[in-house]
C-alpha cells in the first residue's frame, strides 16, 4: 500500500472520527455525505451493501463499516489504519473521562456543549434513510419489509430483533424469481487465519481469566477484563447501546452480589453511559471508561492498562469475525439465493434507519428547537454543499453560546 496515496482518505477519517455523532444509525447519514458524495469512495449501493452485512456481525457495527470502506479503497493495511484512526480518538476521550471524572460536572457539559448534538443526530439519520431508501425501496414488496421492519424494531427493543429481522427479509425476497446475478467475479481467497485467531484468543482468554481467578494471579482483574469484554464483542448485536446494559450487570451488580470487590458505582458507571451519547466515535468506546473505571482503586498504571485491555479486547474479536466472513459474503452473492435476499435485506436496514430516527427523537423532550434543529440539517445535508463536519461544527458552537 503506497500511503501518501492514502492520506488524504485518512485525515477525512479523521475529521469523521471527531464529528460522527448519534452512534450507529446517525454515523451512516455522515458516511454517506462524506465517503459518497463528497470523496466518492464508495458508491451508495455499496454502502448499503456494508451497512447490510455489518448488521448481521456481532459487534460495532459502524466500526465494522468504516474499515469495509478502507478496505475496499487499499485492502487490509488501509483496512487497519482507518480503524485504528476512527477508535483512538473516542477511546482517548473516554479513556481521559476516567481519570478526570471527580474533577468536573459532566452534567453541564452534556446540557451546554451538546444541545443540539441529538435532534441533529436525528436530521443526519432522516437524511441517510431518505437516501437510502431512494436506492432500495423499489417495488410494493420493499415497501411492505421496510414498513414491517420500522414498526417491529420501534415496538420491540431487543437487539437480537436485528438479526431475526434481517433473517425474514431475506426470506420473504426469495419468493421472487425474476432476479439472478448479471456480474460473476473471481471467488475471493478465506482467510482462514482469521477464524483462527478469533477461536484461540476466546479460549486462551478464558482459560487465563479463570486461571487468574482460581490461583489469585497479581492483576487478576486485568485478566478477567480482557475476558469480559472479549466475550462482548464477539456475541452482542445491535450496537453499543444493546452493550450497556450487560456491562451494568457484569461490573457494577455481579461484583457486588458475589461479593468479589467492587468495579464502580452505579452513578459513575450511568456518568459514562450519558458521556457516551455526548462525544463523536463509536459507542463501543463506551468498553475504554469501563475498564479505566474498574481499575482505578489499583492506581494510575493500572488504570491506564485497563483503558487498553477493555478497548482491545472489545474491538478485536468483530474485526477478525470482519476480515474472516466479509469475502464469503462476496462470494456467497453471486449465488441467486443470496442475490435476491439482498432486496429485502436492504430493506429492513432502510426501515430500521427509520425507526431508530423515530426511537431518538421520541427520547427527546418535547421542544419547537429540536424540530427546528432536525429539519434545518436535513434540510443543509440535502440541499447545500456544505461539509457534514462544518455542520456538525456549528451545533456544538450554538450550543456553548446558547448555554
């Protein structure tokens, strides 16, 4: 891979990481004005096509994309990079969150900075599902699956919904037997290394974390972090916000219940799940607080590693899964079965981007400002040239002068 070749993809990457607010769903509308129509790296079939498949991986799912785009403009280095370029920045900010945390009212921050942050969140996911749908929805079928998956996933807040969801709408497109693949293209070599590597880890990371467990091991916890949060990326669907709760079980109300320590307070674990919503990047950086926050009682270093563990061990495992299934996928779609659950697949995504805009602006209290807020950056993405960082720019200086 030449990189200079690659550096201005990657300082966009980087502009991305600070500005994608909203977690998954509202990062698409930013992916599309960004790596579609700004940069044309991608067309928006094939975003919908990652988005689609990310959907059906355990894991971050935005992060999952993101890397598909840099691995589809320079293969697996550029791959790598730009997760490193899209994690880093959220994990460092809810890395420091957990060092810094006794010294300032994270409250008022969240209330002044980040007014606005939410009903434009909302406007950037109405302007990826408008685009979205636009692509998708073609025919009375796609209509119905993307009207069936909107009301499903607003009634039924379960995060396995997406998977099932995703299973019946490539079902249902089956019925029709008017389309097959028009492009065949050479079969994409497995990287068998990475199933490899992702089964080894998970026994390896269990094996050691009940080793630490049962001879009291110095830094135990550290071993049952990687663990635990190696296990989470590997089996949670539906996002970030699917992740929380888990995580309040496993480390504020098991340690307690079993009596093994205490990780964190109830009130410090909620500071960083509101936190979460308030910076830019991935949810799953959520993983980076948590493992900070568990080691604090052990010192500064310790703390420091725990920021580390948790964050690689969360990220790790969907990557590999990633890397391993994305050129089965490939192939899989020259298949006739699989090429025409791709229609109803990219529907129920669309429908999904509509009932997660639907969910966040429901979570929002009743204000003439919010939906002003949600139409004018609809309304910006659509019709101006505007940059989405520059919009996303303006909001937060609004926000801190409105305070």
């Amino acid at each position: 891979m030449s990189t200079v070749r690659h550096i201005p993809f990657l300082k966009e990457v980087l502009k991305y990481s600070f500005t994608a607010f909203g977690g998954p769903q509202g990062h698409f509308g930013m992916m599309s004005k960004t790596f579609v129509e700004k940069r044309k790296d991608i067309t928006e079939s094939e975003l919908l096509d990652f988005m689609s498949f990310c959907a059906m991986l355990p894991g971050p799912s935005s992060t999952q994309t993101i890397t598909l785009i840099g691995y589809k403009r320079g293969g697996i280095s550029l791959a790598i990079f730009t997760l490193l370029i899209w994690i880093l920045p959220a994990a460092f900010m809810m890395g420091a969150l957990s060092f810094l945390i006794k010294y300032f009212d994270t409250q008022s921050v969240q209330t002044n900075l980040f007014k606005y942050i939410q009903p434009m969140a909302v406007g950037f996911l109405g302007y990826a599902a408008f685009k979205a749908m636009k692509l998708s929805i073609k025919n009375f079928a796609t209509i119905c699956i993307m009207i069936a998956a909107f009301l499903v996933t607003s009634l039924l807040r379960s995060p396995w919904i997406f998977p099932i969801l995703i299973f019946a709408g490539g079902m249902i497109s089956n019925f029709s037997n008017k389309r097959i693949p028009d492009i065949h293209q050479n079969k994409k070599p497995i990287k068998w290394i990475n199933i490899f590597w992702f089964i080894f880890i998970f026994i390896i990371a269990g094996t050691l974390s009940e080793l630490a467990r049962i001879q009291h091991w110095h830094n135990v916890r550290l071993f049952n972090l990687f663990e635990n949060f190696y296990r989470f990326g590997s089996f949670v669907f539906g996002g970030g916000h699917a992740l929380i709760p888990m995580m309040y079980e496993q480390f504020v109300i098991r340690p307690e219940h079993l009596q093994i320590g205490q990780y964190m307070t109830p009130t410090q674990f909620l500071t960083g799940a509101g936190m979460i919503n308030a910076i830019p990047g991935p949810v799953f950086s959520i993983c980076t607080y948590i493992g900070g926050m568990s080691m604090s009682s052990f010192g500064t270093t310790a703390q420091l590693a725990g920021t580390i563990v948790a964050t690689i061990g969360v990220f790790l495992p969907s990557t590999l899964l990633l890397f391993f299934f994305f050129p089965i996928y490939q192939n899989l779609k020259q298949y006739t079965v699989i090429f025409r659950a791709l229609e109803g697949i990219h529907a129920v995504i669309v429908g999904i981007m509509w009932a997660s805009g639907f969910i966040l602006f429901k979570s929002m209290s009743f204000d003439w400002t919010n939906i002003v807020v949600v139409l004018i950056t609809f309304s910006l993405l659509m019709y101006s040239k505007i940059p989405a960082p520059l919009i996303v720019v303006g909001w937060l200086l609004l926000g801190l002068a409105l305070k």
